[in-house]
C-alpha cells in the first residue's frame, strides 16, 4: 500500500541517518583501559639532523619523528651521539641546528612533547624554535583543551608562597579557567604533573608524571633525554632492572616477524615490562659502536651483540637505503603486535 511504502522509506532513511558517524570531531579519542607498568621506549641518533640541508628540513625532520612517537605511545626518547656528526658550541644566540645536532633533535623533541598551553612559560624565545610551530600538532592525552575532563593534568607552576586553607603551596597553570592550588613548594615555572581533586574544586596533588599511565593507564607523551654514547643508551637506562628486551634494527638482522611468530627462536613472550628499539643512523649502527670506546673495551666487537635480537625491518627492500625517519614509522608499525600482545596480558 502507498502509506505502507512510504513509512519503508521514512524509516529506512531514518536508519541511515543514524548509521551515519559524527565526522566533525576526531574519533580515535585515547581511552584507557587498566594500569599499564610497562613502557617501549626508542633510542635513534641526532646525527640525522646532519643530514638534513636545511633549517626547515631539519625541524620537519623532528616533527616526523614526534608524530611516530604520538602515534605509537611510545613512553621514552633518547637521542644518542653515534659520532657522526661534528658538534662544536652554539652559535651566538645559542642555535645549533649546524652545530649540535643531537642538542636540536633533542630540544625540538623537548619543545613538541609539551602541552602547548605551556610552551611559552617553559621555552623561552629560541632560534632552534623558531618554526617549529607550523609542525603538526602531536595532540597526546595530556595535550588538554580546557574544556575537556581528565583526572590529571600538566600543568607550570605560575605564583608560589600561596597560603591555602592548611597548608602553604603554589599556583599550578593546568589549562584550565582557573590556576589549581597544589600543596607543594616548587620554583617558579617547573612542570608538575596534578592529580584533579575527584570532587571538584580547585585543589590539586602533584605526583609522578608516570603516574597518569600507571595507576589509570593513560598515555602521557614521552620522556626525553640525550645520550652521549651507544653504551650510555643502556647503562643511563632510568628504570630499575634496565630494559630487559631490547631490538637493535638493521638489514643484515633476521626478519622481524620472526619477534612474533610462535615457535620461533627469536619469539618475544609477553613478559616484558621495558622494550627497547634502536634505529641507527645514515650508515647504521655499526659506526655507533666503533665511536664508544668503552663499549669496545668490554669486548664488543659486534654491534649485534649489544642487543637481545637483530632484526631487518623490510627484507628485501627496494631502495638502498631506508631513512631512519621512515625506519621510525616501518619499525613501530612491525613491532606493534609485541605491544599490543603486551597489553593484553
């Protein structure tokens, strides 16, 4: 019947529309799931910056790496000094995209891991940074807009010697309308990780800034820091017990996907708690161990030997070489089921 046909069609498009997904805001929103104790973390060298001719090369360079790092939560940076690059002091107004090039990948990393409502308070003007706001936004977890909830919060301390109800502490700047009261006394200008009062209120506690991913399992960015060797990548390591799996990446490693396969000899089980990846730089890791002589004097003679396993990420590539940029993304996105494995259990 004609009345029949057209409730079909009236409710067949009402259906559509609510088959129809809200695309005007992101949908890939961080949800955590449980407390997370373990952490990947990923250790590549600054003499890539080197490589790169120019100043906006080299800040692009930086962002790409950011991104591979925002995308696959990974928890720690550390960029090391494989002795492939000259350094000398920064120039007069202290840049050092041509003279330190760890010092810029490391500053650079630095500057895109903070959440940008506090990048003005805790990096001062500087020509390292001068166009590294055009880069993409990394957009993590802690990148808060202040309208949105999350029981912790980054946050710089802007006003100390403030008298609360029982106790003396500081203004903490987390984003929101209103600087939060922490019961704490810190410089001005520190960065301090706040846990929200549950109840409300303008009160906060400062705690570690692990604490967000390991009492409620967020991703909170990364942590950074500059090594002065290959040896110094592990033996700086600021987890307790070290890492206890670590991936050094060549191409004359074996394939990747033997990490994962069951049965394999090389099969990682799902019992680690720090992962450790390392990329080399334009001519590998090798060059990396022959500039550490202390790694050489404890009889390394093989830079395959230093790591837990060796593995080619692309078996049998087509182009000579792979950039340790594009290694970067290759790698996280191969490796990804050891996390995802990880997680589950």
């Amino acid at each position: 019947m004609p009345g029949q046909k057209r409730k079909s069609t009236a409710s067949h498009a009402e259906q559509k529309s609510k088959s129809l997904k809200e695309t005007s805001k992101p949908s890939a929103v961080f949800t955590p799931t449980k407390p997370r104790h373990h952490t990947v973390s990923i250790a590549l060298p600054g003499s890539i910056i080197a490589n790169a001719l120019t100043h906006d090369q080299k800040t692009a360079l930086a962002g790409h790496i950011a991104r591979a790092c925002a995308v696959f939560c990974v928890d720690e940076v550390i960029v090391f000094d494989d002795g492939q690059a000259e350094t000398r002091p920064p120039e007069k107004d202290g840049y050092t995209a041509f003279t330190d090039p760890n010092f810029f990948l490391y500053h650079l990393l630095s500057y895109l891991e903070t959440p940008p409502h506090l990048r003005k308070k805790l990096f001062p003007m500087h020509p390292d940074l001068r166009t590294a706001g055009s880069l993409p936004s990394l957009d993590m977890p802690h990148h808060l807009r202040s309208d949105e909830y999350c029981p912790y919060r980054e946050g710089a301390v802007v006003r100390t010697g403030v008298r609360g109800s029982n106790a003396s502490g500081v203004l903490v700047d987390c984003g929101l309308q209103q600087p939060v009261f922490v019961p704490v006394e810190v410089d001005l200008n520190t960065r301090v990780t706040i846990k929200l009062d549950p109840a409300g209120g303008e009160d906060g506690e400062a705690v570690s800034p692990d604490a967000p991913r390991e009492e409620a399992g967020y991703y909170w960015g990364y942590a950074i820091r500059q090594a002065s060797s290959l040896g110094n990548v592990f033996t700086e390591c600021p987890y307790d017990g070290g890492y206890d799996i670590s991936i050094g990446t060549s191409e004359r490693g074996c394939d990747a996907r033997e990490l994962l396969e069951a049965g394999s000899e090389f099969a990682v089980t799902p019992s680690w708690d720090h992962l450790l990846v390392v990329f080399g730089g334009v001519a590998g890791l090798e060059p990396a161990l022959d500039a550490d002589e202390a790694l050489l004097r404890t009889g390394v003679d093989r830079v395959e030997m230093v790591f837990d396993h060796w593995v080619n990420l692309v078996p049998g590539q087509g182009s000579r070489t792979i950039r340790t940029e594009e290694a970067l993304w290759i790698g996280l996105t191969e490796l990804r089921q050891l996390v995802v494995t990880r997680l589950a259990a």
